[in-house]
C-alpha cells in the first residue's frame, strides 16, 4: 500500500511537471540557494562599494563587513564620517577607525557615540586626546558607556590619585578598561601582594598588562626572579619582562655571556635594573665593547651597574671616560675609586667634581671633555 502511494505521488508530481511552463521547469531544477543569489549580492553591493570609495577598504575587506551591515542608502554612513570630522577626525584617521570596526558606520552618532565624547571630555581629556583615544582604539565606542567604560574608569580612578591621571590611563590604552579580564586581574594583582602604588604604575604606564592572559604565570615568574610583590621594582620588572619576548631575552642574555658574564650575573643585574634588558642586543654590545675593547675596564663593573647600558656613548659615556682614563694616566683619582660613579652624576657635579677641580689640569680636561662630544 506505501509503494502504491509512492508511486501514485510520483506520477502526480511528473504529470504537473508537463503542465508548467519551460521558463517555471528551469527554475524549479535550479538549486534552491541560486534564488537567492541576486538579492543577497544586491544586498551586499551597496556597502561594499560605500566602504571602498569612501573608507579606504579592500575589495575583500569590504565584502566581509558588507555581511554584517545593512544599509542601502548613504545617509547613515553619511551622518557618521560627518560626525568625526565635525569632531577634528582627519579622512584618514576616520578610514583607519573604519577599517578597524566596519560597523561603526551604522551607528547612531548622537545616541551611541558623542556620550563616549562628552564622558572623556568630562573627565579632562582633550579634543586631540578624544581623536588619539578613538583612532587608536575604536572598539571603546562599541563598549556600553553605562555598564563598562564608567564602572571600569572609577576602578581605575580608585588607584589614581586624580581623574586627569585616570584618564591618562583611559588614554595608554582605551581597549583595557573594556576588556572582561580587567576587573578580575585586578583584584588578583591586589591578592597577590601587589600594592595599589605599584598597581597605579601599571596603569599609567602599561595598562595593558593587567589584561594579559597568562598574568598568574608571569607574576609567579617575577617572584622567582627574588622579587617581593609588596616592593616598587616588582612591577618594574613585570613591564620589563612582559616587553621582552623568551627568544629577545635569551639573545640579549648570549650577548653578554659572550662578553664573559654568566647568566647569574645577567639576572642579578635584571633584579638591580629590570629596565636595561629592554635595550637592544646592538645597544648591550655597543656598550660593553666601549667599555672593554676601548677603555679595556673589567666586564662585571658594568653588569653591576646595569644603569649604564641606558646611557648614550657619544653623549655621555665617551665624554666622561676620557676625563676618567686622564686622571687615572694621572694618578689624579683616589685608589678604590668607583670607575662607574662619574658616568651617573649630572653634568653640573660631574663637571665641578671631574673638569674644574684642579686649576692646572681644567684647561686640558675641559678640552677633553668637549671633544669627546
């Protein structure tokens, strides 16, 4: 009985087959998404070619936005190029922006953004603040004024000793404040022992680390350098090493083990400065080749003053060693005097303490002196 309905449908539908027209059979025997084919290019065109011509973006880039936009008519992408330049946006400030979030272009100017605007401003930041903050970071303006960017600045201002610093902070990094890990790294920097003060560096200087992923490991891993996190240079040393990648670290590590130091020495001087190992490698071989090759001074007398390595050879270390190796030629210099001492002095105290200490000498260290420059 099932096969005698089967066969009887069959011959049903094959019979109103004959009776359509040909142009209705064709269609009928096209896959059913060709149907729409048309439409959704129509859809798709419109942006897309709004999006090249007047935000800069790739064919390609521009169909992939097209897929979340829906706009046939310029008038609101319109509204909203008009509303940045009204705001100082340079044309390509507004592609950049663009070509980050396409979907700004759809967004109502007054009710979605120029609240953003008015609550930076607000807080003191500047006009030329407001267009570094959006251009560097357009995501801001996708992120709820209510629910996120106020409650996350006024945690950030509960480190800040002012609004103008907490929107220093706002202004590093805007994309930090909105992101979901930023509160709840925050309440771990605090149970891990770090100090609201050094909390208050992050945020004015790197807000972006707080938001990283792996923050328990390298908070872990700065305390196994000997970092204490309730200290001033735990935080310090955080920055320095989350700036420096695992293959940047070991090749500055094996220039100055090529120099003769160990590793232990490299990472003793790390806890002394954390910040000389973000010089480059070149810059950690100008120096110690300076201070070997052309002063022919002991190798670990530097390490141990990391600080040197963040001095300029031509401004500072060349002027002020020639003065050193004269006295020394001189015996002009106390015995057990330090090498490293007059190379962090300020000019004016080097300067009375090294050039114009002796009236017989001053006229040829001070010839010195300059010509080093």
């Amino acid at each position: 009985m099932f096969h005698y309905h089967c066969c009887l449908r069959t011959l049903l539908y094959l019979n109103n087959l004959s009776k359509t027209p040909k142009c209705c059979y064709l269609l009928l025997l096209q896959p059913h998404h060709s149907l729409n084919t048309t439409s959704d290019s129509d859809q798709h065109s419109f942006p897309v070619s709004y999006l090249t011509n007047n935000c800069a973006l790739s064919p390609q880039d521009a169909l992939k936005a097209s897929k979340r936009l829906r706009f046939n008519t310029p008038d609101k992408p319109d509204s909203v190029i008009a509303f940045f330049k009204t705001h100082g946006f340079s044309d390509h400030q507004i592609q950049t922006i663009i070509r980050k979030i396409p979907l700004l272009i759809v967004y109502n100017p007054i009710k979605t953004i120029l609240p953003k605007f008015q609550f930076l401003a607000s807080k003191g930041a500047s006009p030329k603040d407001i267009v570094a903050t959006v251009t560097r970071s357009p995501n801001f303006l996708c992120s709820s004024l209510d629910k996120n960017i106020i409650p996350s600045f006024e945690l950030v201002r509960s480190f800040c000793p002012s609004d103008h610093k907490a929107i220093t902070s706002v202004i590093i990094c805007p994309s930090s404040i909105c992101d979901s890990r930023f509160k709840p790294n925050l309440q771990f920097l605090l149970d891990f022992g770090v100090t609201r003060s050094s909390i208050y560096r992050l945020l004015t200087s790197r807000p972006s680390t707080i938001c990283c992923t792996d923050l328990k490991k390298a908070l872990e891993e700065i305390k196994e350098l000997g970092f204490q996190p309730s200290k001033y240079n735990f935080c310090v040393a955080l920055l320095a090493k989350r700036a420096v990648t695992k293959s940047q670290w070991d090749a500055k590590v094996d220039v100055l083990k090529s120099w003769g130091c160990s590793e232990d020495a490299v990472f003793n001087a790390f806890r002394k400065q954390p910040n000389f190992m973000l010089r480059s490698p070149d810059k950690l071989n100008a120096v110690m080749s300076f201070w070997v090759e052309e002063l022919g001074w002991d190798p670990s007398l530097l390490l141990a003053e990391p600080t040197l390595f963040g001095y300029s050879i031509q401004k500072r270390l060349s002027p002020r060693a020639s003065i050193v190796k004269y006295l020394l030629s001189k015996g002009l210099m106390k015995e057990g005097a330090s090498l490293c001492t007059p190379f962090y002095l300020t000019d004016e105290n080097f300067q009375r303490r090294y050039v114009n200490y002796s009236e017989e000498e001053a006229s040829t260290l001070l010839r010195l002196y300059h010509g080093g420059c």
